[in-house]
C-alpha cells in the first residue's frame, strides 16, 4: 500500500460514466468535470479528510500511479475541492 508524506493524498479512482442513466452516450466534453475518488491514505499533515471519505479534486492535478492493477492518483490535500457526505 501507498503511504503518503506531508499533505499528500493517496485516492483510489472512481470510474467515469461514459452513458447517462437514460443510455444517452457522453462525448468527451461532457466528461471534463471534477473528477472522484476515494480516500485510501492521507499524510501527516493533512486536517479534515479521513480514510474512506469520498471526493472531489481538480481534473488534471495529481500523479497517478498503477500497482498491482489498480489505478491510484497521489495528490495534495489543496486540490481537494469538497467532501461528498
């Protein structure tokens, strides 16, 4: 497992809808929004976030890392954007 340093975050990435509950087919534009992920680890000095929460953080920050076949991002805690409760 990952363990983060400082006000680093370790997310599991939540897969993208490509089709709306109706069936309707996004193209890519409809699909540049912030993107979700779940908690999994979060450094020393990170307030206010725990294991497991869900959230949102800005599209394109971060750096994604591949072990074990799952795909994780690594990100500081400032582009966390909110907490879904």
């Amino acid at each position: 497992m990952l363990k983060p340093l400082e006000d680093f975050v370790v997310l599991s990435l939540e897969k993208e809808e490509k089709t709306t509950k109706s069936g309707i087919i996004l193209t890519a534009e409809d699909k540049d929004k912030p993107a979700m992920g779940k908690v999994l680890a979060i450094g020393p000095k990170v307030e206010g976030l725990s294991v497991n929460d869900v959230v949102i953080y800005q599209s394109y920050a971060g750096t994604k890392v591949k072990l074990e076949n799952q795909e994780y991002l690594i990100i500081q805690a400032k582009n966390i954007l909110a907490v879904i409760a």
